[in-house]
C-alpha cells in the first residue's frame, strides 16, 4: 500500500511539474526562437528575414530570395523599402559567407515588387527623390562602414577571393 501511495504520489508531483515547466520551457523556446529567426513583415508577402546570422539578413517573398544578404539597414516608407548591403561573394562557402567591401543600395516597390539597385549613392538619393522619400530614409551608414572594417579584419587569409569578389564580381558598384 505504502508503494502504491508514493508511486501515486510521483505521478502527482511529475504532473504538477509540467504543468509548470511545460509553458516555461515554450515560452523560453519561443523567445530563443524568436531572436535566432527574425522576420519583419513587409507588406504585400515580402518577409525581411534573419535565420541567425548577421551576415544571412535578406529579403524574400514566397520563399523565393527577393534581395540577397548581407542586408545591413532598411528603411520603409509606406510602400517602398530602401536599404543597403554588403553583397555575399559568390565564390565563397554558404556556410562561410565572405561579404564584399562594396556597397550596394536596392530601393523595393512592394506594391508593384520591382527591385532598383542604384550603382552608387547619388543614384540611390536621386531614386529615393523620384519615389519622394527621400527626407523620411534614414540609414545607418555608420553601422555599415563598422561592419566592413570588422569584416575584412577577419578576412586576412583570403585575398584571391576577395580580390574576385571585389574588383571582378562587383566591380560597377561603389565603396
């Protein structure tokens, strides 16, 4: 009788225990899930998208890739989504992304999906001008600039592909 009374009593207190921890254990494993897969919506279907990695933040609609990593600032005026990035060097692993040191603007209509991306930063200003926005994007150019010097600290034992990447791959975009 006394066997049975403890059994019956772990099974209590095992009972009591997930219905405590289960929630804990969802909400810290939503939470864990929700800054190692960041999604923004966009509007019209287009996600601004992370899955963990800095170098990984990118653009997609239907799980189709709309722009490519590495995202660094967006800005989004109703409709239109400016941003900048450094673009993924295509002769490099996609588990190890090498970022070229140019970079590259895109300007994306997501009423209409059209996707411009100016080859230098008057052309970016002159475009935001035309859509009219170009007063309410603000970007952190600053933030960029940091990355491209933490990148490429990193980056001293590969100066063939880099040296592809930059001067061939994206050589008509700017620094």
């Amino acid at each position: 009788m006394a066997g049975t009374q403890n059994m019956v009593k772990k099974i209590w207190l095992w009972f009591l225990l997930s219905l405590v921890l289960l929630p804990i254990i969802f909400i810290v494993g939503t939470v864990i899930s929700a800054i190692i897969f960041e999604s923004k919506s966009l509007g019209n279907g287009f996600n601004f998208m992370n899955s963990g990695r800095y170098d990984y933040f990118h653009i997609h609609r239907n799980e189709k890739t709309i722009i490519e990593s590495a995202i660094v600032d967006i800005a989004q005026v109703d409709h239109i989504v400016a941003g900048i990035r450094l673009p993924r060097c295509s002769n490099t692993h996609p588990q190890k992304i090498i970022l070229s040191n140019k970079i590259a603007y895109f300007i994306l209509n997501t009423k209409t999906g059209v996707v411009i991306e100016p080859h230098s930063k008057s052309e970016f200003f002159n475009s935001l001008k035309n859509y009219g926005v170009e007063d309410k994007v603000n970007l952190d150019f600053d933030m960029l600039n940091r990355l491209r010097i933490n990148y490429y600290k990193g980056y001293n034992s590969i100066p063939e592909q880099l040296e592809y990447c930059n001067n061939i791959e994206y050589k008509h975009l700017t620094k």
